[in-house]
C-alpha cells in the first residue's frame, strides 16, 4: 500500500485514525503497531516475520546492553551482534544475487541466484534498529522495556518504508508522551496535502518524460534531448522523495510525533557539499553519526580522513541498491566532496553564485544519470551524448521540450523557496482561509489523477 492510493486515502488511513483517537491513551501505541502491521502486510505479509524477528532481536539486545553496563566487553559483544544480525538480513536480501552473479561472472562457479523479491523499506528499518543498540549503548536514549512500545517504534507506518529515518533518541519520549492537539493535526493534513501533491501532481507528470528518454535507443538521443531526460529524473526523483518525506511528516503529527525533516530545497544548492545537506538529510545524519564520527571524522591525519570520507561514499551509494552504478554513484560523490573540502571550494566561493549553482546543477544531473540507469553499457552511451557524442538536436526533442515546458517552469519554481515565502507574507487571516481551499483542492486533483491515471511509481520503495 502506497500513501498516494484510493485505498490508503480513503479507507486505510480515515479507518485507522479514527479507531486511534476513540483508543484510551494507554492503548494507542498498541493499536499503532497493529495497523502498521497490516499497512506492511498488505503487499509482503510473508515479510511481516522479518519484522517480527528484527523487532526482538534489537530488543533483547537493548535489555542485554542495561544489563551488561558495568562489563563493557559484554556489552560491545551486544552491540556487535545487533549489528551483525541487521546487516546480515540486509545483505541476505539486498545484495546476495548480486554478489552471487558477480563471484559467478569473475571466477565461473555457479552460486545459485535466488530471485527473493526485496523487503519494501528494508534499507530503512533495518537502519532504525540498528541505531537503537547504539544509542542505548552509548546512553545517548533510554532503553526501552516495553515491547509494544518498541514495536510500535520499528513498524510505524508514516516513515516504515522510505523514511525518513528515524533515530529512537528522537522519538523515546514521543513514544510516551505526545502531544496530539487540533494545531498539530491540521498541520499534518496541510503537510500530508502538500506532499501528497507533490508526488501526484508533480512527480508523476514529469516521470514520463523520464522513461521515454531511458527506453530510447541511443542512435535517437540527441545531446538537449539526453540533459533533458535528466533534468526529468532530477524533478522526478526530488518530488516523488520529497512528497513522500513530507506525507510522512504530515501523517506523524496527524498521530503526534515530530520526524526530522529530510529535504531543504536541495536544488537550490551551489556546492555538492551544500546538496547534501540539504538532500535526504536524516540519511548523512545517520552515517555522519553511526559511520563517520567512529571512524574518526574530520580530527584525524589528512590520509585516514580521506579514507573516512571514501567509506562512507561507497557505503551510501551501496545502501542505495545493487548494482555497479550505485557503487560509481557514491564514489563519483566522494571525489567531489573531497575536491570541494580540499581546494575546490574556495576557489567557488569567489565565483558569481549563478555560476556556483550550474556548477552543481551540473554535478547533481551527472549524478543522477549515474544513479537511474543500472546497465552500464547504456550508461555509458547516455552520458557520452550528454557530452557531445550524438546530435545537438532533433526535431523529436523540441516536441518533448515544447509540450513539457509548462511543467518545467512549474517544477522549478516548485523547487524553491518562492511559495513557501509568497505564503508566510500572506496575513494570519488570509492564510485562514487559504489553507482548507488549497488542502482541498490539492485532494481532489489528485483523487482525480490518481482515479484516471495508471502510472504512480514510488521511487525510493525499492531501497
């Protein structure tokens, strides 16, 4: 189930919040796992046992770091094993066909290739649950002794399945005491409404473009036509992420919890240091804290610093998915940040700012090419007619640039600041009646859409 479908919209979540808010308060956190449950269950209920067998082994693991506090060993030994177990279900599911094709391709053995579907949002749970044991570990949360209550963390359905992702230091107290005022809820529908739209409206629109261009043959790509395609895919993947992001959001205050946010107009960017921190921020938050501050961050010799930036690059681009171009994605990304930390980024600074942003425009579109387009044979071919390797221009691109510039100019717009600050000058009382207008028109247009439309791909499911 998908957040931007009828039966979530119209039976999954009026159901759901309405059995919630007649629930005695003492019952609520129950009931949330129970509905979550069913969320996930309703398209993988054979994985309903992974996340059954996560939810206590991270919560036994929390219970034997309390109890091994005095002996450090014990509990290091806690925490490795929590680890272990998470990383061992995710690269079981994950990775194994991939490096079972890989060992088969390089050294001719046969290791079978099991063809197990993925786990919607395993790359993000399995993150969640493992940071608690670290926290707890390093008393940065409290354990937590209430195994509903832990479950109720693990499987809550806004963020279950593409984020954000949330840190158990964020929520324990939440997971206690929240506050679920009629400020907090309406909020959450207005942000539900807008991520909603974003996905429904925006990045739907624009997807089609993208995949023309993907199933194009490279004979018929021209160079505009090839940078239009990306620019496509850069829209497509920002607001399909960034809509769901901020439906999560939305739906969390609906229940009364506060998630990070996990996009600050990225697109607005003049570095690829300041892309990613404005681009799935709880994602570097996580590493920043769970893989780069061990490794010694930035307070070690130049070398072992280049090499912790490195690890953590190649780790991103492989959480990601797999595939060879993940791991050039995530490589590509620690060459630029490293150039940018090293020598590039003064040179920037002294640059127009308009100039510093098609710079990382530039960079960011490279990128996504690399991330999109799994054959690296046609990779290859596609970023070779990005950079002059076909015709400048057809007649076929200006059809595609003619019919879908409205929407170019509608997405870029949308990308910025530019609406969320014409709003904020509209006055207390205008904004009043603006809102509810605006929710429900966002609602119907996308009802509408999503009635007659039959392309509505999540992007980050797949992770």
């Amino acid at each position: 189930m998908v957040f931007s479908s009828l039966p979530f919209l119209f039976f999954y979540l009026p159901v759901v919040l309405l059995i919630y808010k007649l629930s005695p308060l003492k019952l609520r956190n129950l009931f949330l796992l129970l509905a979550s449950l069913f969320f996930y269950g309703w398209g993988e209920p054979v994985y309903i046992v992974i996340m059954f067998l996560s939810t206590a082994v991270d919560y036994t693991h929390g219970m034997l770091v309390e109890k091994w506090r005095a002996d450090d060993r014990k509990a290091r030994m806690a925490v490795f094993s929590s680890v272990f177990f998470n990383l061992l279900i995710l690269v079981f599911f994950k990775y194994y066909d991939f490096l079972a094709g890989s060992i088969n391709a390089i050294t001719g053995l046969n290791l079978p290739i099991l063809g197990i579907p993925l786990p919607i949002g395993i790359s993000f749970y399995t993150f969640q649950t493992m940071s608690y044991t670290i926290d707890v570990y390093r008393k940065d949360a409290p354990v937590q002794r209430n195994l509903i209550t832990f479950g109720t963390f693990v499987t809550l359905f806004p963020q279950l399945i593409a984020g954000p992702i949330i840190q158990y230091k964020s929520v324990a107290e939440q997971l206690k005491h929240r506050e679920e005022g009629l400020g907090k809820f309406v909020s959450g529908v207005e942000r539900f409404a807008v991520g909603l739209a974003k996905k429904v409206l925006l990045a739907n629109a624009i997807g089609n473009l993208w995949d023309t261009y993907l199933a194009m043959p490279a004979a018929e790509l021209t160079v505009v036509g090839a940078w239009l395609g990306l620019v496509a895919y850069a829209f497509q993947i920002y607001f399909d992420f960034s809509g769901y992001s901020d439906m999560a959001v939305g739906l969390g205050r609906m229940f009364g919890f506060e998630f990070i946010e996990n996009f600050n107009y990225p697109y607005i960017s003049r570095s690829i240091v300041e892309f990613w921190k404005r681009w799935h921020i709880s994602l570097t938050k996580w590493f920043r804290e769970y893989v780069y501050f061990p490794l010694g961050g930035n307070r070690v010799s130049r070398g072992k610093w280049i090499r912790n930036i490195l690890i953590v690059w190649i780790l991103t681009g492989i959480w990601h998915g797999a595939g060879w171009n993940f791991l050039l994605w995530g490589l590509y990304y620690a060459l630029w940040m490293l150039a940018e930390r090293l020598f590039l980024g003064k040179f920037l600074e002294k640059l127009p700012h308009v100039v510093q942003h098609v710079y990382a425009m530039v960079i960011v579109l490279v990128g996504w090419g690399l991330f999109a387009i799994e054959n690296m044979s046609q990779l290859g071919s596609y970023l070779a007619t990005c950079f002059g390797g076909g015709a400048i221009f057809s007649a076929s691109t200006g059809y595609y640039l003619w019919s879908y510039l409205p929407m170019l100019v509608i997405l870029v717009a949308a990308a910025t600041p530019l609406a969320r600050n014409l709003y904020g000058r509209l006055s207390e009382n205008v904004r009043a009646v603006a809102s509810p207008v605006l929710i429900l028109a966002a609602l119907i247009l996308c009802t509408a859409s999503l009635v007659d439309a039959s392309y509505n791909p999540f992007l980050y499911f797949r992770f």
